[in-house]
C-alpha cells in the first residue's frame, strides 16, 4: 500500500505549474553545483519561486521532478521507504540517462531523515536540487552537519514594497513626477496595513485580507508550532504568542511577559517562555533584533521583535509609525545585511547597518518629523549616535518627508520610506 502511496505522491505532480500565472519575483532561481535550499514563511512564495524556474525549463523542453513533502500520500513514510521515492522518480520520469534531471522538493523538512537523504542525492550526482523549507533548520546557521558546504541559502520573504508595487501596476521611477508620489505613498500606506503576502496581494477586498492574515497566522501556530514543537498547553502556548506581539518593535523581555502571566493567573517558568521566542522565530513569524556592540558577547542579549510581515503585525497593532518601522527592518532582512539596533545614552537609534566589519550607516525610522519635539527627539539622538559609532551616512525614514538637515554638526538626510524602499537595486539572483 505504501509502495502504491508513493507513486501516486510522486506522479500527481508530473507537469506541475506549467500553466499556473504567476508574478516575477525579484530573487530567481539558477543552476548552481549546489543544493538550493529556499528558505522563508509559510505562504511567502517559496513553491511560486520553484515553479518560475520550473515554467523556464519546461519551455526549454526539459521535464522538472516536482514532490511536495506534504502530501498526504507520503503520512507515515519512513526513511527506508526513501529509496522507493528515488525509484518512483526514475520510473514515472522516465531518467534514463538524460544527464541531471531538476529535482525539486517542496517542505523538505516533512520527510524522514531528509538531511542524510538529501547528501545521498547530491552524492549520486544525478540531479540539481532545489529544496524549500518554512524552518530554520535550512538557513546556514542551523543546517545539519551532512548538508554543510553543499548548501546555498536562499531568503524568500512576503512580497517587498517593490514587487508590491509591480504587483499593483503602481509605476515608480528613479525621479517620479508628483502624481506618481502621491500613488506610491498610497500604496505604502496600503501595503503597511496588509503586508506583503501573495493571497493578500491579489485580494482586493479589505476584509478578506483580514480574514487570509488570520487564517495564515493560525496555521503556523498549529501546524509548525503547536504540532511540530509537541506542544501541550495550547491555550497558553496561543496567549503567550498573542502577547509577544504586543512587544513587536520594543525590547522582548521574557520575565516581563512571564510576570504579566502570573499576575493573570497563569503560571510559565522563564525556560518555557524563551523556547516559545526560539520557536517563534525557528518558523519565520519573529524575527530577533540584538543591539550593537564592540563587545560581540554584548550583541547576544536584550533582543527586540519584530515580525516577519507588516499584515501580520497588523492583527495585533495599530500604530502605523511601528509597521513603517518593522517595514524596513524586514527589508534590511531580505537585503541580507548585518543589522542591529543601537541604545546608549541620548543615542538611540533603530538601526546599525555593518558592512566589512565596521558601521556603514545609521537609521531612525519615524512615521513624521513635523512636530518639533519628535524633531529635536529623532535628530539629537541620531546625530549622537553617528558621533559615537564614528558613522557619517546618517538617515531618518519617514512615511512621507523629504529634505536635508544638520543636526549636531552631523548631516542628516530625511527621505520617504516608499523611496528607499524603492531605490536599492534589485537583491542578486541565486
């Protein structure tokens, strides 16, 4: 019967996505003389990434192997029925001796015993591998020991403002005319309130999107948290998560939260409390924000959350400057650059920006500078913090503001996010 299980899961998808619609992405995806390991949230796009690159060598003649990890088909496979997979693909693919087929494997992380299946396959030489997964254990820091050095990560995060924008049919420019700034501020607007996942990208209707982010958060919380963690307190699992968000864009302190629990009647130890952050953020929905530091033992302490998507956070918070904020962390996130926050006295800033070892800029993030004790707030501390940290690129992103200023001896250029956002180049293409 199993071995019946596993035709059907590896036939169903022969000429899978040939005909789908889907929208360019900015990260695409090449042949590489490594396992292609697309890493990121549930929903994000990761299977649309695979399937892009898929339509390309089906339009090249070519017959992609697609297997999805969690099909039903393959519920209580282990890993000596593997093998059977392998025999499955060379049977209704037809292999032969066609050089190396395109091997993709969608929620790898649902097999048995994938990691050593995975070096077995890259062993054998027979395929290019692209494997997706909505867990940490495929980023560079936690991929088991077998798949090290043959593995090359690649982020797929919710829609960016730009591919948003693309999405939307707004038209941006280096230098755009009025009318056109006003569009791209309203879709800035927009895509703070609702994010950037596809399903609500391509969702017109507001309450539905509602309807979509909640769905999507409920089912990483029961589906890669409560069940794959084994976790047995779900109520109480589901109302420290709720209250984490509340923390979203501030210090996260675990005995904070553990002592709010108790004064409302529900006890969590410490431990309980760190490992539900650590799972958290081993899916994707949080990610950990740590301060700067010369002291790289200092870096590891005192970490500030943030989610993963603004329409997420959007389900518990409402202040818009706090979503533009957690905006542009995600970005420096998909940028790929080494980011942490900065808080010494009168210089608190949101973000240090390294490159080669050394500060490349420094960022305050404010929905408005227009009142002037936010002015006189956002500017000093900037501008102390640039002195400190020997950093001359200093910048305040507002939701719409734009103009040059001198704070402190320290010049300050003030710029609108939705240009920022816009402005870097493209990520590079795997």
């Amino acid at each position: 019967m199993l071995y019946m299980n596993i035709d059907n899961a590896v036939g169903r998808y022969v000429g899978y996505g040939k005909e789908t619609e889907l929208l360019e992405r900015d990260t695409a995806l090449k042949d590489t003389n490594f396992i292609s390991a697309i890493v990121g949230p549930r929903r994000a796009g990761k299977s649309s990434i695979m399937i892009l690159y898929m339509q390309k060598l089906y339009d090249n003649g070519e017959n992609p192997v697609f297997i999805n990890g969690e099909d039903i088909d393959f519920a209580g496979i282990t890993a000596d029925s593997l093998d059977d997979v392998e025999s499955a693909i060379h049977r209704i693919y037809d292999l032969g001796k066609k050089g190396k087929a395109h091997l993709f494997i969608d929620e790898v992380q649902s097999l048995p015993e994938w990691s050593r299946w995975l070096r077995t396959l890259f062993d054998e030489g027979t395929y290019r591998i692209f494997v997706s997964g909505s867990t940490s254990e495929l980023t560079k820091e936690k991929l088991p020991s077998e798949l090290r050095g043959r593995a090359l990560e690649i982020m797929v995060l919710p829609f960016s403002y730009r591919e948003y924008c693309n999405a939307k049919g707004v038209a941006y420019s280096k230098y755009p005319k009025p009318a056109d700034a006003g569009a791209l501020a309203g879709a800035l607007e927009d895509f703070l309130e609702y994010g950037g996942y596809p399903e609500v990208v391509k969702t017109e209707d507001a309450q539905l999107k509602r309807v979509i982010l909640s769905d999507l958060y409920n089912t990483v919380i029961r589906h890669d948290l409560i069940e794959k963690y084994k976790i047995r307190k779900v109520s109480e699992f589901k109302a420290f998560t709720n209250a984490m968000f509340g923390s979203a864009c501030r210090h996260l302190s675990v005995p904070n939260l553990v002592r709010w629990f108790k004064d409302n009647g529900i006890m969590i130890s410490s431990q309980t409390a760190s490992n539900y952050v650590n799972y958290a953020a081993s899916v994707f929905m949080v990610y950990l924000l740590y301060p700067y530091s010369r002291k790289l033992k200092e870096r590891n302490t005192k970490p500030k959350l943030y989610a993963l998507d603004s329409g997420i956070l959007g389900l518990f918070e409402k202040d818009m400057g706090k979503k533009l904020e957690n905006t542009i962390l995600v970005e420096l996130v998909r940028r790929r650059k080494e980011v942490y926050y900065y808080d010494a006295d009168a210089a608190d800033v949101d973000f240090v920006v390294i490159e080669e070892g050394r500060v490349a800029e420094v960022i305050q993030v404010s929905y408005s500078i227009d009142n002037a004790e936010t002015y006189l707030r956002e500017t000093a501390s900037l501008a102390n913090a640039s002195k400190k940290l020997k950093c001359e690129n200093a910048l305040i992103l507002t939701f719409n503001e734009e103009k040059t200023l001198t704070s402190g001896g320290v010049r300050i250029r003030v710029v609108p996010a939705w240009k920022w956002l816009l402005e870097e180049e493209k990520p590079s293409r795997y």
